[in-house]
C-alpha cells in the first residue's frame, strides 16, 4: 500500500453502498475505507463483513455523522455518501465545512435551493464535489457532449429520451417509496438518471416545462411524462414508466440540424447518425472509469469534475418545475 492513499468514510452502507465497497476494496492501493455509518445495525454489518472477507478489521459504526466528523478530524480525506436522498444536503454540507472532499450518490439534492447552498458551501470551503451520475460521468456522455458543443452538427432541434423498469415493485416497502425521504418516485429515481443526462447533453436550462405524473396507488410517481422547451427554443420529450415488464433499459436521442446522437441515461452506449446515412453508427469511445476510479482522478488532478454540482443544479431546477406542473395538473410552468 503507498505511503497516502485516499482514507474515506462511507456514509451509507446499504445495497448501493455495498455494491461501491466491492469495487473499492479492489483498489486498496490508492482507498483506504477507515470509517462507515449508517443507522442499520444490519446494514453496517453487511459493509463490515465485505471488509473481513478482504482480510481487513472493519471500524466500528458511528451512525452520528458529526460525531464521525469529530472523531476522525484529522484522520480523513474524502466521504462517499450514499443515503436516502433528504439527507444529501445537510450531510454533504457538514463533510465540506469539515474540510472533507465529497463524492455523493445521486440525486444531488432535492430541490434547487439546496443545489445552490452546496454550490456556495464548496466554493466556500474549496473543497470537492463530485455527484455520482453514471451518466456525466461516462466517456459515452462527455464524448457526445463535446461533439454537441463543437457546432459540427448545427443546433439541437429535439431531445427525445425516456426509461423503464420494474421499479413499482422492485422499490416496493423500501425508503425510495417514502416521499419525505426519497423526494420523488420512479421520476427522481432511476429517472433522474434521465434528467440529469437530459440536462448534461442540452447544455442550458429549460424555459418552460409541463408535466404529469401517476402515482399508481402508490405513495410516489410511478408512471411520469415531461415535456419542455429550452431556453435555446429545442423541444424535448421525456418518458418515464416504473411499471414494466422486468427489465431497466434507456434511450436518448438529439437531433440536430444534420445529425441524430443516440445515447443510455447511464451512457451505456453511444452511437451517431449522420445527414445523407442510412443507419446508427457506433462512436469509438476509450472505457470509462469506475464512480469512485473517477472521482479519485479528479482529486489528483488528472480529469476535470465531469460531474460538477452545476449540473445537478440544472436538473434540480428542472425538477422543481416538474413537480410544480404535475401538482397542477400538467399546468405550463416557467423556469428561472
């Protein structure tokens, strides 16, 4: 193990969590877990025993977040925090002001207000911040948005995007279905994915927005559909169905004046059409690098942020519109 490898607290330790433990226990010579915390005993000790089955002592759980901080001043470079979405806020914001840097799992936040808070609190503190969209954060996206905003391809006419999986009952009885805590349904779950990959392609915030949403019996949205003009004048089209058949899968399209980008919401591919072809063609893209690989090489400096707070606070934005319109019934709602 070198002489500093990055020591992180892993604030969360539930099924994404464990599932992000897995790949960093792979990468002990650069990540150091020294510290996790969650409120579930059963959680913590799921987390704890990945690390005794890679040979190492497990710390014990602190579920008090400012008595980890405390306890640890000193003795910590960065967090990952990976809890139910009301927290991210408040919960990021105390690691920033600690001196820590953050990479926190999506969504950013909840609404606009606090995108902006943890947007002042980082340039503040002159920590970093990196939201863990596997969509901005993926070769697919970034490659599809520097060829957006090179021109090649004219203005963006139309976003055409929409996902779909058996979230209704794979999210059933869990927090993700309790709207104080999660903020949303199948929308600002999964489908955030689409939202924040919609805002990172379109470059710019929407204009206008109207939306309309079906909760299903169910204390959140399940079935929702968005459109919006940007503020540019391009339309765009989202769809987001919680009830399918088993399965999770996603399509984007941009149209351009002489060309049509495909792409996933999580970037799982990336292909392109161009004026006078018959069919989609991949783009050749180098792999990208795991959340936490990425995240470690924007911290040494390596990369640039490819998933800055700006971009969750674009899509918060689009979020708060999208929640204003559904309450009303798919009332038109101006942005900004």
């Amino acid at each position: 193990m070198p002489d500093n490898p990055v020591r992180v607290a892993m604030i969360g330790c539930g099924g994404m969590a464990r599932h992000h433990i897995r790949t960093m226990l792979q990468q002990q010579t650069t990540t150091r877990i020294v510290a996790l915390s969650d409120p579930s005993q059963a959680a913590y000790q799921s987390a704890a025993d990945l690390l005794t089955a890679a040979g190492l002592q497990p710390p014990p759980n602190e579920p008090d977040l400012q008595q980890l901080l405390r306890a640890h001043q000193g003795q910590l470079d960065a967090v990952f925090i990976i809890t139910p979405h009301a927290y991210h806020h408040d919960q990021t914001k105390a690691c920033l002001q600690a001196g820590l840097d953050v990479l926190l799992e999506k969504p950013m936040v909840m609404n606009a207000a606090e995108a902006e808070s943890l947007i002042e609190t980082r340039d503040r503190t002159g920590r970093l911040l990196v939201v863990g969209f596997q969509g901005s954060l993926s070769k697919q996206v970034r490659t599809a948005v520097t060829m957006l905003r090179s021109g090649e391809f004219g203005r963006i006419l139309n976003i055409n995007a929409m996902v779909w999986q058996d979230w209704d009952h794979l999210a059933a009885g869990t927090w993700r279905q309790e709207l104080e805590l999660s903020g949303g349904g199948f929308l600002f779950d999964t489908g955030a994915h689409m939202l924040n990959t919609v805002s990172d392609l379109a470059g710019e915030d929407f204009a206008e927005v109207a939306a309309w949403t079906d909760n299903q019996g169910r204390p959140v949205d399940i079935l929702g559909v968005v459109m919006g003009r940007l503020q540019s004048g391009a339309m765009v089209t989202m769809n987001a169905c919680g009830r399918a058949i088993p399965s999770c899968e996603s399509d984007v399209r941009v149209f351009c004046e002489q060309a049509i980008l495909r792409t996933g919401i999580w970037g799982e591919y990336l292909e392109l059409r161009r004026a006078g072809e018959k069919a989609f063609s991949p783009v050749p893209v180098p792999p990208s690098l795991g959340v936490w690989e990425q995240f470690l090489a924007v911290r040494g400096g390596q990369i640039e942020n490819p998933s800055p707070p700006e971009i969750g606070l674009r899509m918060s934005r689009l979020w708060d519109a999208i929640r204003t319109s559904a309450a009303q019934g798919g009332m038109p709602v101006k942005c900004g």
